[in-house]
C-alpha cells in the first residue's frame, strides 16, 4: 500500500481498482512465509546453501553442523523439537543464551567460555540469515546478541633464536625427524592451518618453484 499511496501523491493518475489489487498481491508475495517445516529439517538445506552458494570449505561446513547439533538437542531438552521458523522467539533465544552459558558443559566438564558461546550463537545467525534468504519468515539474525567478550591478550611473536631452537629439536638424520622439520618449516613459511596441512597433497606441492597450492 505504501507504493499505491506515493504514486497518487505525486500527481500520477489514480489507480485503476485492478491495479490496486494486483500492486496489493504483488507485495504480499514479496512478504516471508511461514514454512510447514521445522526448524530441525531446514538445518540440512542449510549445510547444503553453505557447499554449493557460499562455496565453504568441507571444514567450516562440518563446524556449522556441529554447533548447531547442540541447537537441536537443545530444542528437544526444551520440548520445541518441532518449533517452526515463524515460532522462534527472542525468549526462546534467551533461553538458549541461558543454557550455553549455565548448564551445557564440553567433553571435559567444563563451562563455555565466553568466545565458544558466541560461535553457537553465529552458527544460529547463520541459519537464521539462510531462512531470511529463502523468504522464509523467522526471528531476524539481528535478535541474536552476542555475549560480551573481555579484550584478547597481547599477541607475542617469537625471537629469531626461539624459531632457531625450535627447528632444530627434530633429529634430521632419522627420517621421522626429517619429516617433523618439513612440517614445521612448512607451518612457518606458509602459514597452513592444521587441518589443511593434513590435507596437502604431495601434487599440490611445487618443489621447483617453492609454492604451495592450497585448495579451500
């Protein structure tokens, strides 16, 4: 209706009552929908909009599902398994800010800390903004606050003689020595991550030219 009233106000013609009715019909086919399904089932179609749209790593893709695995097992705790995406409240955001921060414990028996509930709480965003995408009506991501986070520490590099040292613990004659030195030289002069060094290939590896083709 806003459209039909700027029209007439500036000095347009009026509006033919077909016309009304179909700027009318346009707009509301324009709104979010409620969806039939639950929350729980959209979760998968998500992990999918991450590989395929977003183009994320199978890495990020797996962090996603399993932070949000413990969004799940908290709407079964809390009895809202079947909670549509229309249904989610703040007070049930509340409620899960509650748990993360008092009840939920790791694998060590300890509470989150401040930085892992907020990684919950992206990956709930997350899906939320994926909802909003697909014109699925839903709580907006923008509900979700984040828990407040005291200042990092000071970050402190290393001293040319403490790298020195430290490649030079691996005993270079026995070959899994050799092997640790090549990881730890690779670590340093690529600055790989964990998990893609694991995943480098011998062919992703220019000998000759001294470049690393990583593949995200």
């Amino acid at each position: 209706m806003a459209r039909i009233i700027a029209r007439q106000w500036n000095g347009a013609r009026p509006l033919a009552t077909e016309e009304m009715v179909y700027l009318i019909h346009t707009d509301h086919r324009m709104q979010a929908e409620p969806n039939s399904k639950a929350i729980i089932d959209l979760i998968h179609p998500f992990l999918d909009y991450c590989e395929i749209e977003k183009g994320l790593s199978d890495n990020t893709q797996c962090t996603y599902g399993h932070l949000l695995k413990l969004f799940t097992n908290w709407l079964h705790k809390a009895g809202n398994a079947n909670i549509l995406p229309h249904e989610l409240t703040t007070k049930h955001v509340w409620n899960y800010r509650l748990y993360l921060a008092r009840s939920y414990k790791d694998a060590h028996g300890k509470h989150l800390s401040k930085k892992s509930q907020n990684s919950y709480l992206i990956a709930l965003r997350a899906l939320l903004d994926f909802l909003a995408e697909r014109d699925i009506a839903t709580l907006p991501s923008a509900k979700i606050k984040l828990a407040k986070q005291k200042a990092d520490a000071p970050v402190s590099f290393l001293e040319r003689r403490d790298l020195e040292q430290m490649l030079a613990v691996p005993d270079t004659a026995a070959p899994i020595g050799l092997r640790d030195r090549a990881i730890m030289e690779l670590l340093f002069s690529t600055g790989l991550r964990i998990a893609e060094l694991v995943a480098l290939n011998v062919d992703q590896v220019g000998f000759l030219s001294g470049v690393v083709a990583r593949i995200c």
